[in-house]
C-alpha cells in the first residue's frame, strides 16, 4: 500500500530537441543540475515516449514508405494518407475499429490504441522530409535502461515510467498512461489488504504508473510546452517491481475484443 501524503511535479528544465543516438540520460541529468534539482531515492522520472523513440531512432521517413494495397484501401476508409496507414499496419496485429478519421488497431505489444502510436505532432520539419514517429520496440526495456543510467549519474536509485497519451473507451479525450516502467510497481494488486473497515479488498487493483502518468502530463503538456520530463517526488509503495507490460489486460480477461 502507498502512504503519499504530498506530491511534487517538477519540470526539468532545459531538455532539448533529441536526436537518434542522443544519450537521453545524460541530458536529462544536466536538466537537473540546471535547475538545481537533486534527485532522492524514491523519486520517479517520467519522460514522455516521443523523446525516447527519437534518441532510439524511431523516426520513419514517409518518402521511403510504399502503401500496400490493404494500406491504400483502408485509408480511403479512414482518410488518412496510405502512408501512414502503412505504418500503422507494419505495427500492429489486428484492426479493432475503422470509420473516417478513426483507426483502432492492436498495436504488438498488446495496446489497444489510436495508430499504433504513429505520430506526427512534434515531429516533422516543416524545412525537411515528413517525418512519422514509432513507439520504442520495447518501452519496458527502454525505462529500465534508462533507470539504471540515471541511477549511476546520480547515484541514488531512482524509478522511470515513459508515458504516452491514450484515448479511453468510455470517456473522451486523452490522458497519460504508462508504456513503459521500471523500479517500481506498474501494477499495484490491493487484493486482500484491509478497508477503513478492517473488511478484505476483494478486486482493487490499481494501475499505479498509469497514475503517474497521468499527473506527469498535466506538467509536460501536449503541444509546444517542450517538457517532456519530470520529476515526481512524495511517492510510497512496498510492492516489488513489475513492468508496464502487466497493465494490459489480456485477451481472455477482455470483454470487449
């Protein structure tokens, strides 16, 4: 259980424009010391998913991309370019929900998502080619290496996520959820710890990282705030470790697929 009776969410100033093979940790150790922020044990960085996919290279070029006849059709449907339809497809394993300006799809690590997590906001040069971005090929692998550099920069052990802005199926808009985490619990199981009443939690489960996310975005922002990572402070838990990967639901626990 977490006993977190303050939270502070603090921008870390100064990150700049990534690039592939940047070492993302390093720079964001500078953004500490830049603004004078100590990082304790216990604290969580949160760094959102596009700067990790740039610094891993990420970025697809959409002039090198050739639409297959499936990806030409679909976007018809959908109204997008075959392009980037193209992509998504390359990145997923099934399309859930397709309308105009909608395409659902099941991305291949399990998320069931808006295109596969393929953007182009905050991406694309308007001097340059158009540019599209990928999610990590392993978000949970990338926060634990970003942990364990971060953690030997300043060495105090620390914890990551790497959040993304997901739509929810029964509510509108986005929020942030974690696609990645490492050094604490994602998922937070409350089965069989007492209520206020002493009676045994029965189906409490909470998506403790996807919590973290969420606060984190309301500082980080959606267009041009350009922070794109923070530093959580006042977080408690006792459960052991487990990754990003352990919040999606599976297939035969989904009612809706």
């Amino acid at each position: 259980m977490s006993r977190t009776t303050a939270l502070e969410i603090l921008a870390v100033p100064g990150i700049p424009l990534i690039a592939p093979g940047d070492d993302l940790a390093a720079l964001i150790a500078e953004g500490f010391a830049r603004g004078n922020l100590a990082p304790r044990k216990g604290d969580v960085i949160v760094i959102a998913q596009k700067v990790v996919s740039k610094a891993e290279g990420r970025s697809v070029d959409l002039a090198t991309v050739k639409p297959s006849a499936r990806a030409v059709e679909l976007a018809k449907e959908v109204q997008k370019d075959p392009r980037l339809v193209e992509l998504i497809l390359s990145e997923s394993v099934r399309v859930v929900r397709s309308r105009p300006n909608v395409l659902i799809v099941e991305h291949k690590l399990g998320f069931v998502m808006a295109n596969a997590g393929v953007d182009q906001s905050n991406v694309a040069s308007p001097d340059g080619p158009q540019r599209a971005l990928l999610l990590p090929v392993d978000p949970d692998g990338s926060a634990a290496k970003l942990r364990a550099r971060l953690t030997s920069l300043c060495g105090v052990p620390l914890a990551v996520v790497i959040t993304d802005s997901f739509g929810r199926a029964w509510r509108r808009g986005t929020a942030g959820v974690a696609i990645g985490a490492a050094g604490l619990p994602a998922l937070l199981d409350l089965r069989g710890n007492p209520d206020l009443f002493g009676r045994e939690l029965q189906v409490s489960i909470t998506g403790f990282a996807d919590e973290i996310a969420a606060a984190a975005s309301l500082v980080m922002g959606q267009g041009n705030e350009a922070q794109p990572v923070v530093l959580m402070r006042g977080l408690t838990w006792s459960a052991p470790a487990n990754p990003a990967s352990e919040l999606v639901r599976p297939a035969a626990e989904d009612m809706f697929r």
